[in-house]
C-alpha cells in the first residue's frame, strides 16, 4: 500500500497561494492521487484527482512529476473559508472491485489562513 | 437532491449494547463506504461495498458488521460496543469506475461508548 506524509499543518495569510506536498515513494502504476478537504465537524469533500502531469479545476491544481513519487495540491489565492485539513490519498479505485482496498487516507495537512 | 445522509447525527451507548447506523444516498451509486474518524486522524475505512448484496471489509473491520439489502442504503452495525469503538462514522459513495473515485461523504454520525 502506498505510504502518504504530508505536513501536520501550515499557515498563511489571505490572497496568497497555498502549495501542500504529499509525499508517496512507493506509489503503484495504477494509483491515483486524490486530495480531499475537511471542515470541522463535516465530511470531507472531494477538491481534485489525478494520474500524472498536471491537473487543474475552479478551485485547486494538482501537479505531479514525472516520477509520481510526490504530488503537490496548489490553492490560489487563499482566503479565510479555506481554513481546513487537507487529505492526500493514493491508491487504486480498482482494487474495490477485487474485493480489497487500496485506498488509504493519511493523517492529513491542517491549514489555517490568516487575515 | 439530498446526497448522502445519516442517520443518527448523535449517540450515547453503554458499553455491550448493541446500535445500527444507517446510510442512505440519492445519487444511484453503486460503491458504499463506511470509515471511523478519531481525534486527531485520517479517515480509516470499516467495510465497504461494491454493489447490492455485497460488502467487503476495511482496514479495521473488526466489531462491526455490515449489510446492503437496498443499494440506496448502507447500514453498519455494532452488535456489542466497547469503548474503542467512541468515534465520528462516515458514510461515502461513489460511482463504480476503474479510474476516478470522488467520494460523496454524509455529515457523520457521533458516537459515544461509555
């Protein structure tokens, strides 16, 4: 299974761009690197996904090098409502089917953006 | 379009009861999902399924049961609590493809063993 560490937590400050690197040395062919994005008391919702290269949508980019053995979420211009804990999770979306799971969330990137 | 919701948002138990969670989302997925939250920590999946009539267990099964009869619904039950088992459940689902795997989470359900 695909081992992730990302920092405990991170700050920063309204309007600046928020990088948060996750790190998976032994990430399988068929992972994929999903983050997700938890408020107090709520479920987590899903921000972006992705395989390799980089992707982007209305509110984050993923970028992955061409190794894939790290993956960085990009938040732009971040403002107070981004506050939150930030999920990496690596893994393979088909070993459910297979009867086992390799989808793993880790402990997590507490952020907290400041005025 | 409700989601996923769960049902109850709260619960206090005495240690040996018994208690069933139950899941339900609107959105014909075929994949379910229960997981556990503890303070301070990721998300650690229970079981799951792939499909009405089928579960498979998580990372930390043990304790828990599982059944989907409806595959709107999705219960997870506790035939005999222990105080290890004081945490925040999670239900998700999601679609069934090979590739993506975006999760739908519910608002969680707050569970108490004393």
């Amino acid at each position: 299974l695909a081992k992730t560490t990302q920092p405990i937590s991170m700050d920063s400050y309204e309007g600046q761009e928020v990088n948060i690197t996750c790190s998976h040395n032994n990430i399988a062919t068929n992972d994929y690197i999903t983050w997700y994005q938890q408020f107090p008391s709520q479920g987590p919702r899903f921000i972006i996904q992705g395989y390799k290269t980089k992707v982007t949508n209305e509110v984050a980019s993923l970028f992955i090098p061409a190794d894939r053995k790290s993956s960085t979420l990009s938040l732009p211009r971040v403002s107070l409502s981004d506050t939150a804990v930030y999920y990496c999770l690596v893994g393979d979306p088909s070993s459910l089917s297979g009867g086992y799971n390799k989808l793993i969330f880790g402990a997590g990137t507490r952020l907290a953006v400041h005025p | 379009n409700a989601g996923v919701t769960q049902t109850p948002k709260f619960r206090v138990l005495k240690t040996g009861q018994s208690m069933t969670l139950l899941c339900a989302q609107d959105m014909n997925h075929e994949y379910m999902y229960w997981y556990r939250q503890d303070p301070g920590m990721g998300l650690r999946l229970i079981h799951y399924s792939v499909g009405e009539g089928t579960t498979a267990k998580g990372e930390v099964p043990d304790g828990y049961n599982v059944s989907r009869l409806k595959k709107q619904n999705f219960l997870l039950g506790l035939e005999s609590a222990a105080p290890s088992q004081t945490s925040v459940y999670f239900c998700a689902s999601s679609y069934s493809t090979e590739s993506e795997n975006e999760q739908y989470f519910g608002p969680g359900t707050r569970l108490t063993v004393t």
